[in-house]
C-alpha cells in the first residue's frame, strides 16, 4: 500500500498513462480487499499525539498548532478492527520558544 502512494504520490495529476492508471487501480482494488476486512487507516494529521497510534519522529517547533499535535505524517498506521496492526509514524509541534 506505502509504494502504491508514493508512486502515485510522485505521478503528475495530469498522467494518464497507462502504468499510472494501473497503478491506481491497484491501488483502489487492494484499499477494498483491505476494507472489506476491516483494516482502517490511523487518523494523523491535526489530531492530538496519541503514543497507542502513533510514533513520534520528529518535534517541530510552531505556534500554527497547539503543543502535542500532529503536524505531518511520514507513514500511514493502520488498524484491524480496533486493534492497532502499524503506527502512524509522524511529527509532532511543540511550542516556539521566545526568548
């Protein structure tokens, strides 16, 4: 699923071809398999850090988001059902120190 993203990621919105369009639907067939058994993807971004799904990487110092919220999102973590099969790998803000 991560190298499906990422090649999707790093095709241009106006690719077409026919390697793109494979890749995408690829991509939506395994989302279903996926789905149809219950694994969801963590919620990251703009959520509070929570260490039950996610794993800090990185702190970025900045006053656009309270302290302790997810800022951006390295790798996706997914759940099956409720129980936690990856953690979301991601960067958490801390607060800008004035001096």
């Amino acid at each position: 699923m991560d190298n499906l993203e990422r090649a999707l990621t790093h095709a241009s919105e106006e690719d077409n071809s026919a390697v793109v369009e494979g890749i995408r639907m690829t991509h939506c067939i395994l989302l279903g398999a996926l789905k149809k058994f219950g694994v969801t993807v963590v919620e990251a971004i703009s959520v509070p850090f929570d260490p039950a799904f996610h794993q800090a990487m990185t702190q970025v110092p900045t006053d656009q988001h309270p302290p302790n919220t997810v800022v951006e999102e390295f790798q996706k973590g997914y759940l099956l059902k409720e129980r936690l099969l990856r953690p979301a790998m991601v960067a958490v803000s801390t607060a800008l120190k004035t001096d």
